[in-house]
C-alpha cells in the first residue's frame, strides 16, 4: 500500500510537477555555485588572462601599435568563463599629441591581415587546449570562452573591416583533451567557432 502510493506521488509529480523538477534541477546548480571560491576562480582567470595575452602579443608584436587592449575574463554563474579583447589589427592613422602620423600602407595588405587572424585563432586554440586545466572549479558542462574584438581601422575613405571572433569549449572537452598535441585535431572540432 505504501509502496504503491509513492509510486502513484512519483507519477503525479512528474506529470503535474515538471515546474518543480526544473526548480529541483536548478536548485542544484545554484548549490554548486554556491560553493565556488571566487578568489581562487580570481587566480586561474589571471593565470588565463596571462596566457591569452602572451599570444595576441607575440602575434602582434611587429606592430607595436596592434595591442589595444589586454584580455580581461570573468566568471558567469550558470555558463562558465570568458575572456574578451580588443586588438587592432592595423592602425594606419595613429593619432598623437603632436597630431596624426598616417603609417606606411606596406602593413595593410588584407593577406597580411588574414594571415595574422588565422594565426591568432590557432594560437588560441592551443592556448584552450594547454590551459583549459587551470580551471578546477568547473564542472564539465560549462563553458569556457574568448571573444576576440578585431578591430580593422584602414586609411581615412577606406572602408573598415571589423570583426569579432568567439571561440567556446566545453570544459569536459578542455579536461578531454588538454595538453594533449597528438589530439589537437579532434579537439578542434569541439571547439565552436563563430564569426562575424
């Protein structure tokens, strides 16, 4: 009797209840955020901000005007981390306190821009891939994420060419693969890119 009344509440509450399943589901969440230790979350979003900002600087480093602006990440309760920053590409007006300089229109062949993009990206890629583990606190199923801003000033009547490139990886695909070269290509096509 008793057996068959608990079976009867379960089948109630997953036909009437299914607002409080996802109240419960989510309610397990929120108790797992509770739990993260934001100082220590701080320390591994530097560690991975130090790490994204030593590529975009190597990838830039010709162009000391490219860097505009360093990789700054945050925790998102609920999606994970991300990581956002600006980088222009090429500055051909540069402007000073004495007035503009223009730069040479040697530096501005859209090859050359589309070569340094697809550096970046593969650079990025392996920096998910190698530093993904910093990241202890995560649960798999977050998502870590940088979002490249690129920003393409040309010279003055010239169109410009902005772009802006996310890149997102599960963490369980981070913890997957992570530091593992000989699957690079496997872990790239986990990654979702988009463009835009």
């Amino acid at each position: 009797m008793i057996l068959k009344r608990g079976v009867t509440a379960l089948i109630l509450c997953w036909i009437l209840g299914f607002p409080f399943a996802v109240r419960t589901s989510a309610g397990k969440r929120e108790n797992t955020e509770a739990r993260v230790d934001y100082a220590s979350t701080r320390q591994d979003i530097q560690r991975f901000e130090s790490a994204v900002n030593e590529v975009v600087f190597s990838t830039f480093s010709a162009n000391s005007f490219a860097v505009v602006q360093k990789a700054k990440g945050a925790y998102l309760e609920g999606y994970g981390v991300s990581f956002a920053f600006l980088v222009n590409i090429h500055r051909a007006v540069v402007n000073t306190p004495f007035g503009e300089v223009i730069r040479s229109r040697v530096e501005a062949t859209p090859e050359l821009k589309k070569r340094r993009i697809e550096e970046l990206k593969e650079k990025l890629i392996r920096v998910l891939q190698n530093n993904g583990d910093i990241f202890r606190q995560l649960p798999g199923e977050d998502w870590v994420t940088i979002v490249a801003y690129i920003e393409d000033r040309n010279f003055p009547g010239e169109p410009s060419e902005n772009k802006t490139i996310v890149m997102s990886a599960l963490k369980k695909d981070l913890d997957e693969f992570g530091n593992r070269s000989e699957r690079l290509k496997e872990f790239k096509q986990r990654i979702k890119i988009v463009e835009y």
